[in-house]
C-alpha cells in the first residue's frame, strides 16, 4: 500500500504513515486500493516468471516442483498470469496473420481478446471438474495454474508461426503442432497426478474427458458470443463461426 499523501510505500496493515504521518484509521484511501493492486500485479508476474523458469525445461517434473514452490493461494494469481500471457500470444498472433483490419481499433483488440482468454476459462472450469469428479486434492489454485501453464506451449507455437510467417504453414506448423499438443498432454498428466493426486489408472480416463469438456465449453462460449454479436454490435467473428 501507499500513503495517499507522500506516496511512501508501507506495509499492507499500516494504520499511519511512518514518513508524514497520515493516519487511515477507518479508511479506505483510493490511492492505498491502486497501490496494492499495481503491488499484487508486480507479485502475480514475479512468481509466474520464477514459476516458468523452473518448469521450462522440464515440464513435466518441473511444473509439481513450481506449483509447490508458490502454495495454492499464489499459484491461482500465476495461473491466471499465464492465461493472460496465452490470450496475448493469440491476440499478436491474430493481428500479424490478419493484419489489423479484420479487427480495427482499441474496441477491436479488446474483442480479439475475449476471444483469446475462452480456452483457459474453458480449461480451468474442466480441471476443476475434473479434480471433483475424480476426487483429487488441490483447489481451484491448482486447477488455475494447471490450465494456464498447459495452455503456454500453444500460445507459444501460435506467435512463433506468426513470426515465421506463410513458410511455417506447412511442415513446421505439423512439427509444432504436434510439438505444443504433446507438451499439453504431458504437463495435464503431470498436473493430475502429482499436484492433485489423482492415480495414474484414473489420469488416463481424466485427461481426455478434461479436453473433450473444454473443446465443448469453448465452442459454447463462442457460440453464445457469436449470438449477442448478431443481435448487438459484434465480436468480429467470421460467418457461420460456431455452427
């Protein structure tokens, strides 16, 4: 938090400004809100940064080791962390394949951007059923960070093929494709049973259930965003999308 006065940062429970000695008794100043979220934010990507670093180059005996690194209550803010790094790799990736046009301005980027974020929703509400179903440990911390980790390989593949450019349409979209797709599956199987716990046996009936339910969760988001978009003004969706 920050003194609304002098803008001193200070601890989170500070009842009085130790630099000019403002007291907060019993407020609530707008200036103390912003700070602590901007300090929040400033953590959320911290961690998710050293959370990337261990699992990066071993996704999956890395990602349990991150996971426990960070405890359930931070590993829900760098998931979320990594599903809005995910939707950003889409969101590049859509503006350097299309080009701008397809989706002008401010209002634009932030349609591509709903667009963009679906996947992880859709994911992080089918690990947590998942993780109900089948009686795992863990909380939606776990799910959260599960789900947007899984996501990073194809938002990774996606703004690296951008930036290849039509030459990556062919064979090495098929090599990074298969590449991302089986990262995903590894780092989901990792999850499922070394963070929350669920056997082996039971992880092979989990794992495709969890990615048949976020297929279809995706696919009726977009489809009811395709609907309001016809009736209100517009997502920029192609004709026919979600059909």
């Amino acid at each position: 938090m920050f003194c609304p006065k002098c803008g001193t940062q200070l601890p989170d429970n500070s009842v009085a400004c130790s630099s000019c000695g403002t007291s907060f008794a019993g407020a609530a100043p707008r200036t103390m809100v912003a700070g602590a979220g901007v300090d929040r934010m400033k953590s959320a990507s911290s961690d998710a940064f050293g959370a990337f670093k261990t699992f990066a180059t071993n996704p999956v005996g890395g990602l349990s080791e991150a996971y426990d690194g960070l405890g359930a209550g931070k590993a829900l803010a760098v998931g979320i962390t990594f599903g809005v790094v995910f939707a950003l790799c889409i969101v590049l990736s859509v503006y350097r394949i299309m080009g701008s046009a397809f989706f002008p301005g401010v209002g634009g980027f932030l349609k591509i951007l709903v667009i963009a974020v679906v996947p992880f929703v859709a994911l992080f509400a089918a690990a947590a059923g998942v993780r109900t179903v089948f009686r795992g440990e863990g909380a939606l911390g776990s799910d959260s960070f599960m789900a947007g980790a899984a996501l990073l390989p194809f938002g990774l593949m996606m703004l690296l093929m951008s930036l290849l450019g039509p030459s990556s349409m062919g064979n090495t979209m098929y090599f990074l494709s298969i590449f991302a797709i089986t990262l995903t599956i590894l780092m989901l199987f990792a999850g499922i049973t070394r963070i929350n716990k669920i056997s082996e046996r039971m992880a092979t009936i989990a794992i495709p259930v969890m990615l048949v339910v976020t297929g279809w969760l995706t696919k009726l988001i977009y489809t009811e965003m395709l609907k309001a978009s016809l009736g209100g003004g517009g997502y920029g969706m192609p004709p026919g999308f979600g059909q």
